[in-house]
C-alpha cells in the first residue's frame, strides 16, 4: 500500500485517554489526558488510529528493541518520523528516540535536532501531540521481558478468533507458569481464581486475574489488571499489600486466551492508559545494557536472549 507524504495521511495519531470502547468495529472516542506529578509530566497513552499495516513491523521493532535493552518507544513517534519518510528504518528510529542516559523517550525537540530529522516537516513545526516532557515512570516490569514476547500492544486494532477488535492493553506471551510481579508498592484489590484448568475459555474473559492497586502520589493511583493467569499460582491475597517486585502468580492461557501470556492493562479513572509507558527501563544492567563497557576494557559478544532477532 503506498502512502503519501505528510502527517495528514491516513493515520490520526492520537494522545489520550480512552472514554469508550469499540463502537460498530474501529470508531474512538479519546480526550486528552496528561496526569502531572512531581517526576513530571506522565504522558500514559500515547496510540495511533488504524494501526494494523504497521502492527506486524512494530511489534518485531519493539520486541528487538526491549530485548536488546532499550526502553519504549510508542508506535506514535515511530510513524512520526517514518510517514515523512518511509525508507527509514523503524529500528533505527526506535533507537534514535531512546535517551540512553536514563532509557527513557527523548523529547520530540531533542530527536528533531538530529541532521538526519530535522530537515522534515514535522520537525520544523513539531506537532502538540508529541512527548516534549520529562516523564514519570512509576512502574517496574510486569515480567522479566527477556523472557516474553510482545504480541499485542495497546490499542492494537487485531483479529482475534476470527473477530476485528482493539485491544485495550498489552499481550506478553511467555512459558506457562513464567512469574508476574507487582509494578509498584501498592495493594491487592482483587484475586480471582475461577479456573481450575489451564485451557482457553472464549466465554471466560480475563479467566484468572489479580488487580493490583498502584497509589503514585496523593492524586493520581492505578489499576494494574494481570489476567489470563494460571490456576493455582496465586501467592496473594485480597487487600495484602506488596512491594515493587514481588511475585503475583503465573503466566498461563485461562479465559478468552490464544495461548500462554500475561494481559497486561492499566486503568486510571476507569480508563485505560498505556501501561508500557509508565514501566522504568533505567536499571540498565548487563547483560541488557546496549554498549555496556564500565571499565573500558574490550567488549565481550553482547548477550542476545532471541537469536531470531539479529543484534543492533
């Protein structure tokens, strides 16, 4: 399909929080949401209309990308750049886009300094709906992401069982049984353990799910819903509290599931965020550290956990 140049074209790229659910297939209704706190701005769902040409190349993107040891990049900035210019590459982009001080998502200003941007049009008139703040990142890793596959991202338009819908979290495929963790200190809402059976379900929703309750300061506090989980793994309780880091339960395929992964949905004010944006990629250790080389000493071959994936 070919595209035309311009940031009018075909896509609307959207900063938002989401106030409705699929209406008759692909229509959104989103407003603008930017939660501040003292880490500053925390930008949570930043998400492109009519995804499904780039979903394919941006989830092999991403999943290179997080295993190589970057943080996030969503799909929004990628195809900021991209659609100027659709011989770049999304990795290189990806990589472009990451502050490796801190791992974080440069500024859209800093990235348009760079010679090979900031001859494009969007750099000489930076759009209002791109990233131009210092974000908080309050969140930990659901999952040790080297261990998991990114297969859906949030606000994924996909067909699932044969259905078009879009997805309102992220899908983390992972072996059954594989340890889901607590994002932040915080407390147990809900622990539902219906399924006795590690099979899917398609009347079975979420199957087993834990909510977990994320407080970031005195005004802003997630809902953290990890769902498809695996029977009998549970290792909390309704109203326990947890640390950053502590094991929930398992992996596994309950409910309307295609196969082993965890559900990963975040919700503020009842609506859902982008969990993966507020997920800290700083601790930035070996073997995941891009370049890593603390004493100057020749570098060792980089540890590469998916050698399907070819190293940056």
């Amino acid at each position: 399909m070919k595209h035309k140049k311009g940031k009018s074209k075909i896509l609307k790229i959207i900063m938002g929080s989401t106030t409705g659910m699929v209406v008759m297939g692909l229509v959104i209704l989103i407003p603008v949401l930017m939660v501040l706190d003292f880490f500053g701005a925390n930008i949570t769902d930043n998400y492109v209309e009519n995804n499904m040409d780039y979903a394919d190349m941006y989830k092999e993107t991403l999943n290179k990308a997080i295993k190589a040891g970057y943080g996030y990049v969503p799909l929004n900035r990628i195809l900021y750049f991209y659609l100027e210019d659709d011989k770049l590459s999304f990795y290189d982009i990806y990589r472009d886009n990451i502050d490796l001080e801190d791992n974080r998502l440069k500024e859209i200003s800093e990235v348009c300094t760079l010679p090979k941007y900031k001859i494009y049009d969007g750099c000489k008139e930076i759009d209002k709906d791109q990233v131009d703040e210092i974000q908080n990142k309050p969140f930990s890793p659901p999952v040790d992401f080297s261990k998991v596959t990114v297969t859906s991202f949030f606000m994924e338009e996909r067909i699932v069982f044969g259905k078009q819908d879009v997805h309102s979290a992220w899908d983390l495929a992972g072996g059954n049984k594989t340890p889901v963790k607590a994002v932040c200190d915080g407390t147990i809402k809900k622990v539902s353990f219906p399924f006795k059976e590690n099979v899917t379900d398609k009347n079975g929703g979420g199957g087993n799910q834990i909510y977990l309750e994320c407080p970031v300061d005195d005004d802003v506090t997630y809902t953290v819903i990890y769902a498809h989980l695996y029977p009998g793994t549970s290792k909390v309780r309704e109203g326990q509290s947890v640390k950053t880091g502590d094991e929930l339960a398992g992996i596994g395929t309950t409910g309307y599931s295609t196969g082993p992964h965890l559900h990963y949905q975040v919700k503020y004010n009842g609506d859902n965020v982008d969990g993966m944006s507020l997920i800290d990629f700083s601790d930035k250790k070996p073997p995941f550290t891009p370049g890593y080389n603390p004493g100057g000493f020749t570098p060792l071959e980089p540890y590469n956990p998916n050698p399907n994936f070819p190293r940056p």
